[in-house]
C-alpha cells in the first residue's frame, strides 16, 4: 500500500487538540509523512513531542536524518 502525505486538514483529525500553530509545526517538521506524524501523535503539543522524539537518547526520530541520508 502506498502511502501519500497528509494534508493539514488530514492532520487536524489525527492531532485534535493540538492548536493550529503545532498542526502548522508538525506538517513543517514531518512534510505531512504519516510514520513520522506517528512519533509525534504520542504527544500533548508540539514542544513535548520534538524534544522527546528528536532529543532524548534512544528517541525514535534521533537518528533518522542521519539514516536517510545513507
């Protein structure tokens, strides 16, 4: 199955009660790609979730610029 990337009104019915300010923050971070909005899903705001996906050691978004580009 092949997947496209969210639009932003696709994002607002995964994230509810984020504002439209972190939906915004999220489509810039993730270019709507629905595995990586998945990490961040998991999360009440955008801030929270960028530190603890992106940060923290063993996050699951810490190294993945660096394996893409392998």
């Amino acid at each position: 199955m092949r997947l496209f990337p969210f639009a932003t009104a696709e994002m607002s019915e995964m994230f509810p009660l984020w504002n439209v300010s972190d939906l915004a923050s999220a489509y810039v971070i993730t270019g709507g790609v629905p595995y990586y909005l998945s990490f961040l899903s998991r999360h009440e705001d955008i801030r929270s979730a960028i530190h603890d996906e992106f940060f923290l050691p063993g996050s699951s978004l810490l190294t993945e610029a660096e394996l893409f580009m392998k």
